[in-house]
C-alpha cells in the first residue's frame, strides 16, 4: 500500500513539474522591462561609411532610428559594448545619460558632441540637461530627445 | 489543471506519510491534516480571487513545499516534546496564511510599501535586530540568533529587499567625488549598509545570513554599478573578507576542512559528528537508490538538524532521488516565475522583484549545494520544506509581495 501512495504522489508530482515547465515557457506575464519615459531618435546626416567593425557590431545601417529610454542610466555610444549603440563615424564616442522624469543629465566620457553650436569635450565631472525635442550631434549622427506624454 | 494534481499530490503525501510511520497519539495526524485542508483553503481562494491565473504557478509550488513541510514535520513529531499547536508546523502554517492575505492585499491595492519612512523604517529596523540580537539575545549553538523572538535570519528576510529597493532605485543626483564615472551616492549608502549589517551578523555568529544577504547585494551592486574599477575592488574585497573568515572564524574553518577533505574529516576527532550529513549521502546513496528508503528510515540522532539545514538529505533518503530532483526542478520554475513581472512596474518595484528572486534562488542554491557536499554547510534553510516558523513566515511575505506586484497595473 505504502508503495502504491509513493508511486501515487512522485507520478502526480511529476505531471505537475512537467505542467509546471509548460506554463512557464509560455507564460505571458512579461519580463519586468521599465516603461520608457524618453525617446531618442537618430538622423544620419551624411551617408554611412560601412567598416567591417561596423558590420560586426551589428549596428543599423538604416538612414534613421529610435530608442525608448527608461527611468534608469545608460551608456550611449559607438562602442561594442555601449547600451545605446549609434553608428557615429570616427574615434569613440561615450556618453552617460541619467534619465529622469523632467531632464536627462548627460555626460561626456569619451569624445566630444556639439549642442546647439557649443561643443562639449570629455568631461567626467560636468552634467548637460537635456530637455525635450533638444538635439545633440555625434559626428555625422544627430540625436534627438523627445519626452513620450 | 494544475490545481486537481495538486491535490491529488498531497492526498498521496499524506497517505504516504501516515502509512510509514505510526504514533500512539492521533494529533499529530490530525495537525498534518488540518495543514492540508488549510493550504487547500487558501490556494483556493487565491484561485478565485486572481483573475489573470498568473499567481497560481508560484503559488501551487509554494504549496507543494509546504505539504512536504507538514510531512517532514509529521516525520519529526515523535522526536518533539511538545505537540502544542504554536510549536508544530501546522502553527506556522496557520500564521503564514493569514500574513500572506494581508501582505498580498496591501501590496497589491496600495502603495504604502514605496513610502521612504517606511522603507527607513525597514532598514533601521533590521540593523537594530541584528545589533540588538548581539546585545540581548542567549547563545543559541554558538551564535546570537533571535531578537524579538524572531530569528535574525527573519528579519533580513522581511527587510532587506525593501531596503535594498529603496536605495538602489533612488535617483543619481550626486557622486562620489562629483565624477560620473565614480559610484552614485545611493549605491555608496547600500554599500556602507550592507557593511555595517555584516559588522552586526560577524558580532552574531551569523554567517549563514552574511551569505545569502553577500551574495544578493552582489548581484544587485554588479547590475547597477557601471564602473569596472569598483566592480573588481568590490570583487577582491569580498574574496578576501571569505578567505579571512574561513582562515580565522573556528566553525567556518571546520567547515571547510569537512567540505574539502571530508574522508579526513570523517576520521578527526575534532570534527567527530560535524561530518555526518555530507558523508552520509556518500555513504548511502547507492543504497537509497532511486525510490528512497522509506519515510522515517533516517534516524534524527544521526544528524539534529535533518528537518531543518538538512532536509534535502531526508528527502533523498526517505523520500526518493526522484522526488528530490522533481523538487529542484519546481524550484527552477519557481524562481523563473519570481522573475516575470509586467511590464511598465516602477523602479523600485522591480528591484523589490528581482531581490525577493535573488534571496529564493540563494537559499535553494546555497542549501541544495551545502546538502550534497558542492558547498561547505551554510546553515541554511530550503524555503517551506524546513521547519523554521519565523524564516517561513517571511519568505511567505515575500512570496506575497511577488504576488501582490503581479496584479499591479504599469504606472502611467
């Protein structure tokens, strides 16, 4: 009797891992992702040059694009390993931005950008506000911030 | 669907149980059985109440270590003095329930948990409960581990996450040294907070709980922090405060003599006793096989803590290999579900998710690796199965919390 209860709860235990691993990979309640609370469009200004690097690193070779950015901080850049790649031609460029509701704070890490005539170069210790529809160039990249409603 | 195998499941366990082991007394029967019914009742209403389905998965799983919980303690009733009901787990199970409704609804319906006194409060609060445990508390096996009458371990379970929430979804104002490549400030002050609740859990003897809260902390520190230089300082700090306490601390070296050189260990007269458990599963797992021994095969004399830190060698021997492994893989899918959230949470609600996963996944890791021999003994609990009022009635908080941020809508 004792084997017949053993067999009885492994075998309804089983079924239920298996149910279990079935509801998990189809599980529609979502991954947790943030709400984005800007979005920051990209405009090529001149055509691309195609490197292998560029090819590589997988970086869109479309004439336009856009991002939504979450309340968080992220890296943007041209880099492999930038959270927020653009495909700026030339040296590195690295830029931190802190988003937050009402601006987004930008710093230049590597590189230098042009804001409204003014060129920002590398500077660790400064913090640039971004407000809404406000445009940044990267080079031959023109970067525009808009903050989604 | 999964709701009928459940039943069935534990109708099997209890069947099982009850048929492997005799006592004279019939409460201890009747207490697993009033145990069940309660799970029953509250998976019911849970059922009913979550209208997305999207709790039920977790909350299933949940029940099903917690049925394994009455069994085990069924199994342990005759080794107990007392049967009373505040001292059985069908006690803690009655406490669990009710904390579970009141939690899930507050979580769910309101947003007083995001209030900065009261995650404060929380932080505070557990850094005077583990100071406070060095200060007041008896020794309990060498080390200080309750304050309130609640273990430390209990605490850090109910406050850290909402702690650690708070500090890491702060915004990034200012940095150290005014230098964006520094650390932020905020993650400087879960920094110096998580230092300061390891001084207190060094003081206690308590190095189970410096584990799990270590490891969590890390894992949070290593996503938010951006900075290659602070993660590998930070890296090197924790590697060598490890070697430093398994150097100088006496029941940590033990520990990892017996972990690394357990044959030698088996025959030291100093760690007469000390080795049991892993060199047990050794010993005897060729003779346990696939179906397990029996329930009850294990003499509790053997090793004192096999319904608490070494449960997991009392399900491999008593109740099978395979329904050990079949556990584990629940608590795969457990932790997988820990992790789904919707879209659109703020924050720090998603930092409260992703440290109540973080703390689950740790406890089954660092238990299942501790049970096998992987890892040295740590002292840890796995959640529900092992007896523990004050930790089970915490991870049930937390439990609720997942819960209650799954019926929560995107903040517009």
């Amino acid at each position: 009797m004792k084997m017949l209860f053993e067999l009885l709860t492994i075998a309804a235990l089983g079924f239920l891992t298996l149910q279990m691993g079935f509801s998990c990979r189809k599980t529609d309640a979502g991954e947790g992702a943030a709400q984005a609370a800007w979005t920051v469009r990209a405009l090529r200004l001149q055509p691309a040059k195609r490197t292998l690097w560029s090819l590589l690193a997988g970086l869109p070779s479309g004439s336009g694009d856009s991002a939504g950015l979450p309340l968080d901080s992220c890296f943007l850049g041209n880099g492999l390993f930038d959270d927020c790649k653009v495909d700026a031609a030339g040296p590195r460029i690295r830029l931190y931005l802190n988003v937050q509701e009402d601006q987004i704070w930008l710093t230049v890490l590597t590189g230098s950008i042009v804001i409204g005539g003014s060129r920002y170069r590398r500077d660790p210790r400064s913090r640039i506000a971004i407000h809404d529809l406000d445009r940044i160039k990267l080079r031959d990249i023109e970067l525009e911030f808009v903050k989604r409603r | 669907m999964s709701f009928p195998i459940y039943v069935i499941y534990s109708a099997g366990l209890f069947l099982w149980t009850i048929s492997s082991i005799h006592y004279d007394s019939p409460l201890p029967a009747a207490q697993y059985g009033l145990g069940q019914l309660l799970i029953l009742a509250a998976l019911t209403i849970m059922f009913m109440a979550d209208k997305g389905k999207k709790a039920i998965p977790g909350l299933v799983i949940a029940a099903v270590f917690c049925s394994l919980g009455l069994s085990i303690a069924y199994r342990f009733a005759g080794e107990k003095a007392s049967i009373q009901l505040e001292d059985v787990y069908t006690g803690d199970l009655i406490s669990m329930i009710v904390v579970f409704f009141i939690v899930y609804l507050l979580i769910r319906f309101t947003n007083i948990y995001r209030i900065k006194l009261i995650n404060l409060l929380a932080g505070g609060g557990l850094l005077l409960a583990v100071y406070g445990a060095r200060l007041t508390s008896a020794l309990t096996g060498g080390s200080y581990l309750y304050f309130g009458g609640i273990m430390i371990f209990g605490w850090a379970l109910l406050a850290f996450p909402f702690t650690a929430a708070f500090l890491i979804s702060r915004r990034e104002d200012s940095y150290v040294r005014g230098n964006v490549r520094s650390l932020p400030w905020n993650l400087m002050l879960m920094l110096l907070y998580v230092i300061i609740l390891f001084a207190g859990c060094v003081l206690c003897n308590e190095f189970g709980l410096i584990l799990i809260i270590g490891l969590t902390a890390t894992v949070l520190f290593f996503i938010r922090c951006r900075n290659l230089l602070t993660k590998c300082f930070y890296t090197i700090s924790c590697a060598g405060a490890a070697v430093l306490s398994a150097m100088k601390v006496p029941h940590v070296h033990d520990r990892m003599q017996i972990w690394l050189h357990p044959a030698a260990a088996a025959g030291s007269e100093d760690l007469a006793g000390k080795a049991e458990s892993v060199l047990y599963l050794f010993r005897h797992l060729g003779q346990a096989g696939l179906w397990g021994r029996g329930i009850g095969s294990l003499p509790v004399s053997y090793y004192p803590t096999l319904n608490t830190d070494h449960v997991m060698v009392t399900l491999i021997n008593d109740y099978s290999l395979i329904l050990a492994g079949l556990v584990l893989a629940l608590s795969l899918f457990f932790i997988r579900w820990l992790l789904t959230l919707p879209d659109g949470l703020c924050g720090y609600d998603r930092y409260l998710n992703l440290t109540t996963a973080l703390l689950f996944g740790f406890l089954i890791l660092v238990h299942t690796a501790s049970n096998l021999g992987s890892f040295l003994t740590a002292g840890i609990g796995f959640p529900w199965i092992s007896e523990g009022s004050s930790v089970n009635i915490m991870l049930t908080v937390l439990l609720a919390v997942h819960c209650g941020l799954l019926g929560k809508k995107a903040i517009s």
